[in-house]
C-alpha cells in the first residue's frame, strides 16, 4: 500500500468496517474483461455469502474464473473547500480477494441465508430446507483482507 498511513492493520478493525457495511461491491473477470456488480451479503469473519440468481452473467463468469475481489466502504463525510482541487473525504474501506463457488450444501445455503438476514437486522429468520434449496448462493472463501481509512 503506498500510504502506509492510512493503511487499516487490524484484522478486528477490518472486520468490524465490512460488518457496517451495508452493500459489497463483487469484482469478477474473465479474457481482460472486467465485471463489478453490488451485492447484499453474509459475513461470518472467513467467508462472504452472497445471494444470486440461478441464471446470469455473475453465474457465467464465476464459471470461468472463480477468482473474485470484494470492496467495502463507508463515507465518513465530504471535505469541501473553494478551489475544486482541494475537496477531500473521510472514509474506511476493505478490499479482499479470494476464490468463489456456488454453494451446494442445503445446510450451508440455510447458514448463509441466516448470516445474511442477519446482518440487515433479522437475526431471527430461519430458512426451511425447500426455502434454501430453491435459492442460488455465493460463497467467496476470502484469502486476503486489505483495509484503508482517512480519518
């Protein structure tokens, strides 16, 4: 990272930003050619479970090349100044990269719904096997996380 000072070190800090987050931004590429789509999404501090058509370009690609990066961030504020040049912001943002598959399990796609509807304030929905059998769910087994913050 070239501004070391701004780098986020902490792996509790880094998780406690993606958990605030309310969307991630899933980047996805095949031939040179690349795709970001926003996403809702599970964390449980290793894996990020997202949900997903059955069908689509995400699907396609993920085929392809199921290498993935994820971003999160969060604007603190804009800084505004007279001259253009000297606007500025405070924000926090993960990046993370890993490799993603679509998720077989009924029993995982049951756990990952449930980490989701979590994470958006329903910690108490539940999933039966039919429910969870008829979705199509991500999961990114996250290998790097990289954090960057201007206080």
């Amino acid at each position: 990272m070239r501004r070391k000072d701004r780098e986020m070190t902490s792996r509790a800090e880094l998780d406690a930003l993606i958990y605030r987050c309310e969307v991630c931004r899933l980047g996805l590429s095949v031939a040179d050619q690349p795709y970001v789509v926003p996403l809702f999404f599970g964390y449980d501090g290793r894996r990020l479970y997202l949900h997903c058509a059955h069908t689509g370009r995400k699907l396609e690609l993920l085929r392809q090349n199921p290498r993935v990066c994820v971003e999160f961030d969060v604007l603190l504020g804009l800084e505004r100044n007279e001259k253009p040049c000297a606007w500025s912001a405070r924000y926090q943002s993960v990046i993370g990269t890993g490799t993603a598959r679509i998720v077989e399990s009924v029993e995982e796609k049951q756990v990952a719904l449930v980490l989701m509807m979590a994470h958006y304030g329903a910690p108490d929905a539940r999933f039966t096997a039919e429910e969870a059998a008829n979705v199509t769910v991500l999961c990114v087994e996250l290998e790097e996380l990289t954090g960057k913050q201007r206080l």
